[in-house]
C-alpha cells in the first residue's frame, strides 16, 4: 500500500474511536484551565498510539506535548489540538472535535513516518476562548515550544461548508473598574460618588469612538458588576471588554484610547478607575500563508470535498495568530452542519455531536495528515510555503 492509502485505511480504522472520544469530551464540557478530562483523554489515546506524552506544560496543567520521532531526518511538523468548552453553553465552538481531529491526524500520519523520516507532535493547548489563563497558544509560542518547528496543521469546526484559513483579528481581553462611594440614593446623593456613571460614560465614549475607527475594529463588552440596590448609589462597578482589530499594531493603538476614556469617566466622576489585561496572553491576528491552504485544499479534494473560496472572512480571533506570526500554520474552517449555523450557539453545541460533525473527524483527519504527508514528501514545497509566510510576516510590519 501506498503511504496515502495506509494514511486512510488508518483513519478508517480508528474512526469509531475518535468518535466516541469526541462525545464524551462534549458530554463533559470544561472550561480555560479546567479541561482535566479532555487532556487525560486525549492524552491518554495518543500515548496509546506510542507517542512520548508529557502534561502539565507551559504553564498549562491542561496542555500537553505528544512527540513521535523517526530515525530518518525530515520536517518537525505539529497538529494543534483545542478541548476547551465555553462556559454555560458548552462546546458551541465545537473544541471536542478540534482536538479528536487532530490526534487522530497525528496518528495516521505516524504510520508511515518511520518511513518518511521526519517528526510529528500533538501540543494541546487549553483555553482557547479566554479565560482563567486563557490562550495557550501564546505561552507555547513564548516558551519556544515552536522555534525547531517547520510547519503547524489544525482544522476548525465551522458551518455547513468548508473554507480556508481567515486572516482573523488580535484581541485583547480587558477588564475595566471604577470606585466611588455608597451613599443612600434619595436621603444623601451629594454623598455619593456614582461608579455606575463612570462606567456608563465608558459605554458611551465607546459608542462615539466607533464613529472613528476603521472598519476592522470590533470593541464590544459587558457590565459584570452594576451596582448592588436602587436606592444605593454604586460604590463598585466592572466591566470586561474583548478590543480587536486585523493588526497587533492597531490593537495596541484602541487599547491607549481605552485608557484615555477610562481615565475620562474617572475624572469626571471623581471615581478612581482601572483598565488592565483580562488575562497574560493577548492574541495576536492570523497571518494565512495561501500556499500552505493550497496544499490542504488538495488533500481535500483528493477527498472528493472542496473549498468555498467565496464565503467572506468572518472577523473573529483565535490564538492560532501567535503561531501565524513565527511559522506557517493552517486552520482552515471545516463542515460540520448541513444548515448554517452560526458559533457560539446551542445550534453549533448540537451540530458538534451530529453525524455530520461527528464525520467532520474522519476528513479532517484524513486532509491535515495528507498535507503534513505532501510536506514531508517535498522538501522544496515546505521552503517555498516557509519563504511565502516570512514575505506575509513582513508585509504587515
């Protein structure tokens, strides 16, 4: 048998498998940092499969590598993994089949790398929605668990057609609080000092700022502290935003006008307020190199599967961005509904566990270890997907 046909029979193989490991870790969804389940099966199955596992890394106690290495010499490729679960609504980004495709992908593609020469890796990386320690991407790009690393594969979960990688945008999460002091509402409001006013103006500074910004800015938060009665004025008042735009520099530049308008509220309410990170890692937007996508693209239609090429570029944000800027790397949005359904959704949490989601497994699997197999192949392709991605870097510096 040919390396690709040894490729699929595996996966055909282990497809009931992966699967079930893609259920259960739906049943028992976790959130940033607390996916103890997920990691352990995920795990669990690739030290199975005879991978060198190691948890607990990167200051995730949810991360882990999975590290198989052939005799041969050859490329150091890595298959991302996310197991993460959104709080209160579950996987509604469809994380439990994320991960499954990933591991099983790694495990194909080990068939025949003893062969091929090379090195393959799984890093599972926790928290990819934010969170308590959210964004683990960015501590394994800051740890330098990418700097002997040639290439990185994953597929998302999307709607119900396949498409390529997006340019998605940097985020920074950011938590704002105002203090000012209680008083009764009626009998003594000269007393007081309004935070709830602050972060009132806050909102509506954001609202008139939009008026100003390009069109790639997205600013959008919530209030998760108000106030306490009616009839008492807010001593405390938090809120936490997600700040995001198409590049790291644009971000940065929202971000100071954020101070400034918190800075504002505060002055003009005599409160004290605060602006700081959310959580460590801030993410970075996605740089797709083309060429790497046109080698996945492929795969899938050697698949008898193809890509929407005209399905627009939805602006939202993935730590696969910190990544995009030190190597190339591919996540390209796969099938998994036969209707449209949009992310973060109970529809999405539900198409995550149907058979078409569930099938989404086996061609994903199939497409990422038949293009990480096309690298690995072609030494020159790797190069010049290498040399694509550094001019792409560069371009938006």
């Amino acid at each position: 048998m040919s390396y690709r046909d040894r490729i699929l029979a595996y996966v055909d193989r282990q497809d009931a498998v992966y699967r079930q490991i893609a259920l259960d870790i739906h049943a028992k969804p976790e959130v940033s940092n607390y996916e103890f389940f997920a990691c352990e099966t995920l795990s669990g199955q690739l030290a199975r499969e005879g991978f060198k596992v190691k948890t607990d890394v990167a200051g995730h106690r949810t991360g882990f590598t999975a590290v198989y290495r052939s005799e041969k010499p050859g490329p150091t490729l890595v298959f991302l993994a996310e197991y993460d679960a959104l709080p209160g609504i579950g996987h509604a980004c469809g994380h439990n089949l994320f991960g499954a495709t990933s591991c099983l992908a790694a495990a194909a593609l080990k068939q025949v790398l003893d062969e091929t020469g090379g090195e393959i890796r799984v890093y599972g990386t926790p928290g990819e929605e934010g969170g308590e320690n959210g964004s683990a991407k960015v501590s394994f790009v800051r740890e330098g668990f990418f700097r002997d690393v040639d290439a990185a594969l994953c597929v998302h979960p999307g709607s119900d057609i396949h498409e390529p990688t997006h340019a998605e945008l940097s985020c920074a999460p950011i938590r704002i609080e105002f203090r000012g002091r209680a008083a009764h509402a009626a009998s003594a409001p000269t007393e007081g000092i309004n935070a709830l006013d602050a972060m009132i103006l806050v909102f509506n500074a954001v609202g008139l700022l939009r008026q100003q910004l390009p069109q790639d800015v997205r600013i959008h938060g919530i209030i998760t502290k108000g106030g306490d009665a009616p009839n008492i004025i807010p001593e405390y008042t938090e809120a936490k935003f997600f700040v995001r735009a198409a590049s790291v520099k644009r971000r940065d530049e929202v971000y100071r006008k954020m101070e400034k308008i918190v800075e504002g509220a505060a002055l003009q309410t005599g409160c004290t307020g605060l602006l700081e990170p959310m959580q460590r890692n801030l993410v970075d937007n996605v740089i797709p190199t083309p060429s790497f996508d046109a080698v996945y693209q492929r795969s899938l239609a050697s698949l008898g599967e193809s890509l929407d090429l005209d399905c627009g570029h939805p602006l939202g944000s993935s730590d696969v961005g910190n990544v995009s800027q030190v190597i190339p790397v591919i996540q390209p949005m796969i099938r998994i509904s036969d209707v449209p359904v949009a992310g973060h959704t109970l529809e999405k949490c539900e198409a995550a566990r149907s058979e078409t989601g569930l099938r989404s497994i086996s061609v994903g699997a199939k497409a990422l270890a038949l293009t990480a197999l096309e690298l690995i192949e072609n030494p020159a392709l790797l190069k010049q997907i290498q040399a694509d991605h550094r001019a792409a870097v560069k371009a938006q510096q």
